[in-house]
C-alpha cells in the first residue's frame, strides 16, 4: 500500500501511529460484521417485535338452522364508532403545551413567591423542590387526551343529535393498553345513528364506524335448551396454532348445547392482522396477513314449526313457569323434532332474569329433556308388560283387583304386609284394561313372580335405560336403572312392586322415554337419538361437501316378537280411544290414531316425604304405521294427572304434524 | 531573493479530496433521510430544511479550509497561541451562565443568532495548532521534565474547561490527540509511559467509583453521565438504591434505566437489522416511526440511519472513506520536511480518528454514550466546520510542502 510503503522508510512513530490507526478501524469493522451480518436476524427479529402488533381476527360464526333450513342461530353486524388515536396526535401535542405552559406559569409564580419570601433568589438545590415530577407531566398528558378526546365527543354528540358518553377511566385504560386499534366511543348504533354519521361526519378527523360480529337468536327462547348459548371468550381456541397475539379481538365460545358440541366446526379459523406501530405506540399502518375463514353451518333435526306448538302448547296449558319438558322423535330413525324445556331459556344469556336463573325450583338453565333424572311412573309399565308377555303371560286372563279397605273406589295390592294403592277401581282387569285404566295391583303382581325382575331389568337394559345416548350438547345425565346384581342382592318384593309401577331406584329423561317408545313403535329397534342432520360449508358456491351425520344409527334391538308389540299397541290405542281410557285428552282424529300411556310419579325428599308429582304422557303415532313418538312430562306439587295435565299438550302436537302433514300434500316429515 | 511567487506549490492531495467529497455527499444525503421522515419536516421552507443547511455548512467550510491554504502553515503556526489563548477564553466564557446558553443540562454554545458557536470544536484545533508549535522545537528540549510538564499543561487546560461544561465526549477526543502529537514529536518514552500508566490506573479508578462506591463516596458527576457509563457497563441501577427503597422505586429505577439505555438499543437495532445491503435509502423504519429519537438520529446517531438503510456494504464505504481521509492524511505527514507539518497533521488525523471511533463505536455499542459527533456526517455547523478545517490544514501541509 502507498502510504505504508512511504512510512516504512525512517519513521518509527509514524509508522505506529498508522498501526494503531488500522487496529482500531479494524476493530469497528469486525464489530460492523458481528453486529449487521452474524446478528442481522436477530435485530430484525427485535425490531419486528417492537414495530409490529400482531391482532387476531375471529372468523364469522357458523348458523345453526333447523331440518328445513330455516335460521335458529345467526349473526348481526353491530355497529360501534371508533376514534383513530394516529389522527389525534398532534391535537393531544397541542392540548398538552396549552396545559403545561399553564402550569410553568403556576410554577414560576411559586418560585417567585419563594423569593420573595426569602428576600434572594433560589440556590439550585431549593429550585428542586418547584421542579414538575414525572408523574405531574404525566398527569397534563393524560388531562390533555381527555380534553381532546372529550371534545371531540362533545361534536359527536351534537352532529348526531345523541349524548355520546365519555368514560375517561375506559378511555385511559384503552390508551395504555390497545393505543394501536381503534378506541370504541359508542357502541351498538342504530340504523339512523349511522345514517347520520355517515351523512355528516365521514372523512373527519379520526372517526369511522368499526363492524363487530355478534350471535343473534331470531326465535326468542325458542329451541333456547337446545341451542345452549356462547360466552365473550378472546383467546385462541383449542385446535388452532398456539401463538400469541398481541391483540385479540372479540370472540365466542359456546359453553352448552349445540353452541358447545359444535363449537369447533361452527369457529371456522380465525385469521391474523399486524398493524406496524410507531415509537409512541399509534398504529402507522395495517396488513390484513390472512383472512378469517368463516365457520361450517350446522342443521338440526328440529322441525321449528312443531317446536313452536309443542312451546307453545306447554306454555299455555300450564303457564310459563312450569317445569317440564317436551320431546318429539321421527321414530324411523331416532331423529329428534322437537325438544322443550321449560321454564324457557333465552339464549342471548345475558337476557335472563339472574333472580329466575337462581331460583332453585325454576332452574330455567336446565334442559329438562336430557339433564335431569324423573321417576317414570306408569309409561314405565309398558317394559314390564312387555317383559310379561315375552314371559308368556296370556293378556286375556283376568285379575281381580281387590278393593282398598280405607278407599273402597280405588283398589289396593298387598306385597307381603306392605298396602299397594292403585289409583283405578278395583274389579276385574286383563292387559288391556290394565294398561287403560293404569291399574298398578296388575302390573305388581305381572312383575312379582320368580325371574320376572330379571327379565324386567334385562328388557329395560336393551333400551338403554341409565346409560347415556353420547349427546354433543353436554347437557345429559343417564338416569338409574337397577343392576341385575342390585336386583339379586337385598332386592326385596317392595322394591320389585315399585320398579313395576315406575317408582323407586329408577330415573329416567324424557330423551330416554322418547326413544324407548320409538322402539316399541317401530317394531323394536332402540335409535340414537339424532339431533344434527348434517353439516353445510358456509359458502354455496365452494366446492365443499355437505357432511351428512349417520341417518337410523341402531343401538340396539329389544328382541321382542310382534305378537307381544301388537298387544301393547292395541292396549296402547284403548288408552286414548276407550270410554275408559285416561289420555283421550290427546286424540285428535282417525287421520292420526295415537296409541298412548299416562303416568303419575310421585317425588319424594330424602325423608322419603311427598313433595310432588311428575306427570307424564307417552305416546306415538299413527296407529297403523307409527311413524312420530310424543313425550310431555310436567312436574308440579299439585293435583292432577298425565291425562288431565300432559294428553293436551300431546294432542296439540299431533295436531300440528296432521296439519302439517296435509299441507305438505303428503309429504311425511321425515329426511332421507 | 526570493520571491513569494517563485515558491512551487504543489496540488492539492487529490484522493484526499476526492474521499472527503464522497464523506460530503453521504453526509448531505442521510441528513436528509434522518430528518425528513416525519411529515411536518416536508412543511418546513427549503432554507429550514437540515439537509439545504449541512450543504451551507459543507460550502462555508470548504470556503474557510480554501483561505486556510493560501497562507502558509508556518504562518498560521506563528497565530496559533494567541488563537489557542483566544479559545481558552471563549471557553471560559461558555460557562458563565448568561453567555452560554444551557441545552440539555450543559453549556457548550454560545448564541450568536445567526448560529450556535460551539468553542470545544475549535479550541481542539487550537491545541492542535499551539501544540504542534511548542513540540516542533528540537527533540532536544522535549527531554527536559519541564518542557513535558508544559506540553501537558497545554492539554489539560482546554481538557478541564471542556469537561466543566460537561462535556466528556470532546474533552475526551483531546488525550489521544495530545499523546499521540508528543509521542510522534519525540517525547521520551519514559514520560509516556508513565503518563499512560497514571492516567490508565486514574481511569480504572474512576470507572470503578461509578460503577462500585456506595453513595457517599462518589465522585460529584452529573446523573446522566453516571448513568450512561452504569449501563455501558451492565450495572443495574437498583444496586445503588438506598436499602429501604420501596418496590415501586426500585421499578422506577429500572424503567427509567430502560429509558437510559434506549438509545443504545434502538442504535444497535438499527445497525443490526440493516443486514447486508441494508434496506434502501430512506426505507429505514427505525428513524421513519421515531425509534430513534429524531433529537439525535441527524447527529450523534446518524450512522445508525446509514447503517440501516444501506446495511454492511453501507458500513464499510463510510469506513473506507474515512480510512482514506486519515491515511493519505498520515502519507502528508510523512512526506513533509519539518516537524511542524508532521504534529499538525497527525494531531488532525488523530483528531477525526477519534472521532470516527468513538461515535461508531458508540453506534454499536463497544463504546459508552458519549455524544462525539461523526466528522463530516453529523448534522452540526461548528462540526462540520471543524472537520474541513482539519482536512484543510492536512492539505495545507501538503501543498507548501516543498516551500520553506
């Protein structure tokens, strides 16, 4: 090189100096390369991190339909006007000068005063007591936003015409912690509040109107139970990439009901924003990094015209306070038409009454269809009837029941030294007027011979009573049924008498019931009950597959012959049709013939002390090709009967699917 | 005899010319991308514009650098203690409070309206000048303890004045420049190396009272210099809490020691991120969203602007350009025929080395924050006017090189 050459000649220091010269260059160069070559990544990384927000974008809500489409769960837009913090920040600048020029002026009169008082000027170490700490300044910046802020929504305010609350708590919160996203001045506007903002305030200073996506229930309460209802829940769900936003925006997740069971299908993915963010924490700009992909549509098995009668029915038979539940099941395969609780449940949770919802009798967030446990009564005398027959019991051989002593117009059985009462005369009864008039001396003695509790639990095993049906709502209980061990261990007589007039250690719901008398309508085949028919991709015109659920899944089969199906079905028919029938409340007409069964159960506390009833009516119709089971059950702590209370309910429904089933032309209701 | 006329003159040093116009035109370009990212600087007139303004300050410097070369050296050499003493004046004048203007907790300029004159730059040339002048007598002489003692003084005199004002950047530029010129005059080796020694163990222990004395015996230092050398260092500043701080002290502390080192890290965040070839002439996002403060990305940070926006290639050009600049600087000094020309080019090459190293240095962070502006490419009038004076003294050595 020229100059070392040059250097080299004579000059020691000189040449030292250039030494040392080309050391320290060195030096910064190798320091350049490990910082901007070795560590390039990770200072972009460090940048990336401080310079951009990540927000994650929920996807749209999928809708819940009913079998004929029609919208049970969908969303609306709602409107909220927000404030862009990036466009206020020179008005927050100047309201901050003003704020602290005024209060260098209260300062500088107090030193003043200081002064004075002390007849010299103020040494430095004095002037430390008047200066403005950090917390102060801090103080004039937030009271300057607020200023801004709320004069701005002052203007608002009056260009629509509205008060626009300013909360500066909400606002100072939001500031702090979400300055890049927009801030929420004014939630949820109506059509003419937009109508005005978008006529006189649009393409101003910082204000616009952001969309939010909130879940809708178009019927009311209607199908509430069943359709469950979603919480406010932000953070990333199960199943998608674990990362963490900066920001999350509002999100759903459904706690119970269908909302839950299909939550994962119905969320779609969500979809990723990162907003590029200046040193002070406004947002620069926005990159829409993926789009949300909305969510599957989900439709039921549920037909919202019978679930109307059936709500409807209910509520006006026995008010809105009743405890009770509805179902009505396709009994061809399972699927379920209708499912009623009440009290009703709004879905929109917020909407109910928090008294209502604490109230230990109403417990309207109960769906009674599925989660809770009902002693049965008599509509479980049908299984030991059946179980009877199989056992070869001839049905036209009579019993003679004897009249109750204390009650002469009611008969009474005794087991061992226990008194049995039956609500029925006593005389002479066989199957079918036994089933009729629901004489429970008959049903008590069909049930007490040796072996007949075993075949009883084992016939009621196969309709799977006590075990669970796998519903996704996560609202079901299995009801108790005996083990053939239970029945086989200090089992004695009293407890076989009770089991025959469905009482003691047997629970069921009326999900369960539904299907059981599908089976005996049916010819026997227990179904899973269905409540989702099929899934349907949000967008018709993708080239996604309709998912379809399984149609007639068998659990399955009681495996009892016809013979013994016709006899229960002609007794069954006498119930609603004989002069001495207790559900001819239910018939309608020979269009529909209904074979049914009442049932009174009575409810006892753990003191084994009577505090109510539950009343039930079974059914399924028509007679000669069944193709619909109706179940209403009622429980209350007054008098009355399955044929007073729950048959009218039963005949309303059975009116609505005769009527429903004419217009249609002929056309059963039923999915292929 | 001899007439004036008659003297050769020799050319400019062409190479160091053409280096220090490249120095110019980067130095005008990122002014421009350090200060013209925010919209309300594209409101300003053109004559406001930093960028129009460091072109002013290059055109007056060459002006001032080009009369410089007219005359002599030997003749400025004869003004140079009466400019040296001026300065130390002008310095002493700085610190009183009605003549100095206070900025950010130091007095460093004087207003003269028109301008900030900022004395430390000059007097540093100044000392150059005067220094140079009292080592160029015979080697002879510089044997003698006195004749060191008064080298010395001659350099602690403007470095205690300088330091007052507080300015530990520029105060500090003043020792190697000092010892390198007495080193290359011939000052006997033992001095120096006792010089070395003393102020090597001084330093150390200076560092360690900052870094390790509890508070009463800590030397009288303003905060933020204390400060900047704790985090150079690495200590937190919660160990120097009283014992009974509260925990929402000690959080105050740490937050506001987050604060002290932001600088540093937004720095190396922006030199870091540059990569190889950087992301393009005012594509840097780092000064564009104001992570680096606008306060300093046109002055002490501005080679973390170049850094980012024209990555390691960026890096080494500037790197180059400077090497060149010092280096033909140090070939001038080599080839000229008295000692005089020798220490004034030296004291000039080691005087912009310093400067180059200690801003660059503090860019990523191998340095302490110091607040020594980068020669030429800073934003600043009494810097960049200094700048080209040195390179003009460099050039003046070398055109009346052969003249006697």
């Amino acid at each position: 090189m020229l100059v070392f050459d040059q250097l080299k000649k004579n000059d020691a220091s000189l040449r030292m100096v250039a030494v040392v010269l080309a050391a320290g260059l060195g030096i910064l160069l190798v320091g350049l390369w490990w910082v901007q070559v070795v560590s390039a990544r990770e200072f972009q990384s460090h940048l990336d991190t401080q310079q951009f927000r990540t927000i994650r974008l929920p996807a749209v809500r999928g809708k819940i339909l009913d079998r004929e489409g029609r919208v049970l769960a969908e969303n609306q837009p709602r409107y909220n006007l927000s404030l862009y913090l990036d466009d206020f920040r020179r008005p927050f600048y100047y309201a901050y000068t003003n704020l602290f020029s005024a209060a260098r002026k209260v300062q500088k009169q107090n030193i003043a005063a200081a002064e004075k008082k002390l007849g010299r000027s103020l040494k430095r170490a004095e002037l430390k007591e008047f200066r403005m700490p950090a917390e102060q300044l801090e103080q004039l910046w937030q009271s300057a936003r607020c200023q801004v802020v709320g004069d701005t929504l002052a203007q608002l305010a009056q260009k629509l015409g509205q008060p626009v609350p300013f909360n500066a708590k909400n606002f100072n919160l939001h500031y702090a912690r979400q300055r890049a996203l927009p801030y929420p001045a004014l939630k949820n506007l109506d059509v003419r509040q937009i109508a005005r903002f978008e006529e006189k305030y649009s393409a101003s200073v910082g204000a616009d109107l952001e969309l939010e996506s909130v879940r809708s229930y178009p019927n009311g309460t209607t199908a509430g139970h069943l359709l469950g209802y979603v919480l406010r829940d932000d953070n990333s769900k199960e199943g998608e990439d674990a990362r963490a936003f900066n920001y999350y925006m509002p999100d759903f997740l459904g706690q119970v009901g269908v909302e839950a069971g299909f939550d994962a299908l119905m969320r779609g993915r969500p979809g990723e924003e990162s907003v590029l963010v200046n040193s002070l924490g406004y947002r620069m700009s926005k990159t829409v990094d993926a789009e949300p992909e909305p969510g599957d549509n989900v439709v039921l098995t549920l037909d919202l015209d019978l679930q109307r009668v059936a709500e409807d029915s209910l509520r006006t038979h026995q008010g809105a306070n009743a405890r009770g539940a509805v179902v009505v099941m396709d009994v061809r395969n399972g699927d379920v038409l209708a499912m009623v609780s009440s009290p009703a449940f709004n879905p929109v949770y917020s909407e109910n009454d928090p008294a209502r919802m604490t109230d230990e009798t109403l417990r309207p967030a109960i769906n009674r269809a599925t989660q809770e446990n009902y002693a049965p009564g008599s509509i479980f005398k049908v299984v030991v009837g059946l179980a009877a027959l199989e056992a070869g019991l001839n049905p036209e051989k009579p019993y003679t029941v004897e009249p109750n002593p204390e009650d002469p117009q009611h008969g009474c059985i005794y087991v061992g030294r226990l008194k049995k009462k039956d609500t029925a005369p006593p005389g002479i009864y066989n199957f079918k007027r036994a089933i009729e008039r629901s004489s429970n001396s008959y049903f008590i003695q069909i049930g007490l011979p040796d072996g007949m509790i075993d075949r009883i639990v084992t016939l009621a095993q196969k309709f799977h009573f006590g075990e669970k049906a796998s519903l996704p709502t996560r609202q079901e209980t299995p009801g108790d049924l005996p083990t053939l061990e239970r029945v086989h261990h200090s089992w004695r007589d009293g407890d076989t008498a009770n089991l025959c007039i469905g009482q003691g250690e047997l629970a069921v719901t009326p999900l369960q019931m539904a299907v059981a008398y599908s089976a005996i309508a049916n010819g026997g085949t227990v179904y899973w009950p269905r409540l989702v028919s099929h899934i349907v991709p949000p967008d018709p015109a993708s080239r996604q597959a309709v998912r379809s659920y399984p149609v007639a899944s068998v659990r399955d089969r009681i495996g009892v012959s016809s013979r013994s199906l016709r006899i229960l079905h002609n007794a069954m028919l006498g119930e609603t049709e004989d002069v001495e029938g207790t559900g001819k409340a239910a018939v309608v007409g020979p269009e529909m013939r209904i074979c049914g069964k009442t049932g009174t159960a009575q409810v006892q506390d753990s003191t084994n002390q009577l505090i109510g009833y539950n009343f039930w009516f079974s059914s399924f119709a028509p007679f000669e090709h069944p193709r619909y089971a109706v179940v209403v059950l009622v429980q209350s702590q007054g008098k009355g009967s399955g044929g007073l209370i729950c048959a009218p309910i039963a005949h309303d429904i059975y009116e609505a699917i005769l009527n429903k089933e004419k217009a249609g032309a002929g056309k059963v209701l039923v999915a292929n | 005899m001899f007439e004036a006329s008659t003297i050769p003159k020799e050319s400019f040093d062409r190479l160091q010319i053409a280096a220090l116009v490249g120095l110019m035109f980067i130095g005008t370009a990122f002014v421009f991308s350090a200060t013209m990212a925010n919209d309300s600087a594209a409101t300003l007139m053109w004559y406001q514009q930093s960028w129009v303004r460091q072109i002013v300050y290059y055109a007056l410097g060459a002006g001032v650098a080009a009369a410089l070369c007219v005359a002599d050296y030997h003749t400025l050499a004869r003004w140079s203690y009466i400019v040296y003493w001026a300065m130390i004046l002008c310095l002493v004048a700085v610190l009183i409070p009605h003549i100095g203007s206070m900025r950010f907790g130091a007095r460093r300029w004087i207003d003269l309206v028109v301008f900030q004159f900022q004395p430390s730059e000059f007097a540093k040339l100044a000392y150059i000048l005067a220094g140079a002048n009292f080592l160029s007598r015979p080697p002879e002489e510089l044997k003698r303890a006195k004749v060191f003692w008064q080298s010395m003084g001659l350099m602690m005199l403007p470095f205690v004045l300088i330091l007052k004002e507080p300015d530990l950047g520029s105060a500090l530029v003043l020792l190697p420049t000092g010892l390198v010129m007495m080193l290359v005059a011939g000052t006997p080796r033992r001095y120096l190396l006792r010089l070395v020694g003393i102020v090597g163990l001084l330093a150390m222990l200076f560092v360690a009272d900052v870094l390790f004395a509890p508070v009463q015996w800590q030397i009288p230092m303003e905060s933020y210099q204390r400060n900047r050398l704790m985090v150079y260092f690495g200590r937190n500043y919660t160990d120097f809490a009283p014992s009974n701080a509260t925990p929402a002290e000690l959080q105050r502390l740490r937050q506001r020691q987050l604060d002290d080192a932001y600088n540093v890290r937004q720095a190396l965040i922006s030199v870091g991120s540059g990569g190889l070839f950087g992301k393009g002439w005012r594509q840097g996002t780092q000064n564009a969203l104001g992570y680096l403060p606008r306060a300093v990305a046109h002055n002490d940070f501005i080679f973390s602007v170049i850094a980012e926006e024209e990555g390691f290639v960026g890096s080494v050009i500037v790197l180059t350009l400077y090497a060149v600049v010092l280096f033909t600087g140090l070939r001038i000094a080599g080839q000229t025929r008295d000692r005089l020309g020798k220490l004034v080019a030296v004291g000039a090459v080691t005087l912009l080395f310093s400067h180059v190293f200690i801003n660059i240095g503090m860019n990523i962070r191998i340095m302490p924050v110091t607040g020594v502006p980068l020669p030429l490419l800073s934003y600043g009038g009494s810097s960049v006017l200094c700048s080209m004076i040195a390179v003009g003294l460099m050039q003046n050595i070398h055109i009346h090189r052969k003249g006697y």
